[in-house]
C-alpha cells in the first residue's frame, strides 16, 4: 500500500505547514482539514519520483473563510 508524504504549505497569513503521511494523494479544489483550520488545496505537485512505496508530494493550500468550510467532502 502506498503512503504519501505530503507536505503541505498554506499560502498567505502566518499559517504554519506541515508534513503529513496520507493513504492518497490529495487532489486540487478538495478541503483538508490541518489542526484546528480548514484549507482548500490549490495546487499539488511530485516533489521526486516515487522511491518504493513513498511518494513525495507538495500541496499548496490556502485557508478558507468561515462560511466556506461547511461540508469537508467538497
């Protein structure tokens, strides 16, 4: 089963990053939740190719407003 780590970086404000092992990629326009805030990733990329079971992902992600977080399925 593959495991991807993910590090995520929150574009504006004084957001901290982080780095976090997924069972899936995470997918551009989807909502995530990182400790007590809510983001909607805008852009993923492979940071390297794949080295056996381990991908290496950077997500770019940027914070949500209250009234935008509603349901994390979309």
């Amino acid at each position: 089963m593959p495991i991807y780590k993910v590090s995520f970086v929150i574009v504006g404000g004084d957001y901290p990053g982080t780095i976090v092992n997924l069972s899936r990629p995470p997918e551009v326009g989807e909502k995530v939740k990182l400790g007590a805030q809510v983001y909607r990733v805008v852009e993923v990329l492979n940071l390297i190719p794949p080295r056996g079971d381990f991908h290496y992902i950077h997500a770019t992600c940027r914070p949500l407003q209250p009234d935008e977080v509603g349901n994390l399925n979309n």
